[in-house]
C-alpha cells in the first residue's frame, strides 16, 4: 500500500509567559484512495501515545489531525490501515510509515538597547 504524504503543520497558538513554550499545530494528508479501503490512519507524534484517525472524519481531499507540542525537534509518523480479511476486524494490517521531523522553536528574546539619534 503506497502512500503519497503531505503533512503541513500549521501555527494556531501560543502559550503565553512560558520558557517551553507549548504551541497547537495541525498535521494534514491526502487520504488515500477508496480502493485502499483503509478503516483507520495512526498518528504518532515522537513517542507519545498513538492517535486514531477514522477515514469518516476526513474530506474527499484532506485528513487533518491537531496536537499540541513543546518547544524542541519533534517527529510525527503516520500509516494507514486496512483489513487484511474484510469479515475479521482483528487482522488490520498497516502501510509502511510516512515521517516528518521538525523544530518548534521559542519566541525570540526583547531588542534590548533600542534608540532614536537626531
């Protein structure tokens, strides 16, 4: 089961007066194909606990899943999965993993000695 993956995160909050700062992104992929008849996409986000995906929830062109990170390098891993025999529901097989790594970084630091010279 070949997957084309596009993952896009993008920024939608800042936790305020934090050193680590804690921000909310959004992971986002074509689903694949109705022939692939996948029943669930697994997101993981580095080795936290996995988080299930139902085809059900994404549009004809996009599956979006939110997640809130700290500052720091970060990798999110996505499979899709799919029955192995359609009438048992306990032989879900999955797709090779699709990965992207990337850094959350702090808000800069305050200009210090700003000034205004005639």
């Amino acid at each position: 089961m070949k997957r084309m993956f596009l993952v896009s995160m993008f920024l939608l909050l800042f936790a305020a007066r934090s050193h680590a700062q804690t921000v909310t992104l959004t992971a986002s992929w074509d689903p694949n194909p109705a022939t692939d008849n996948v029943v669930n996409y697994v997101l993981q986000l580095d080795a936290a606990t996995p988080v299930n995906v139902l085809p059900s929830v994404c549009t004809p062109t996009t599956c979006v899943q939110t997640f809130a990170v700290v500052t720091g390098n970060h990798t999110i891993t996505l499979v899709a999965q799919n029955l192995l025999v359609d009438t048992d529901p306990t032989s879900l097989q999955s797709s090779a993993p699709a990965s992207v790594t990337f850094k959350v970084s702090n808000t800069p630091g305050k200009p210090a000695n700003v000034k205004v010279k005639r």
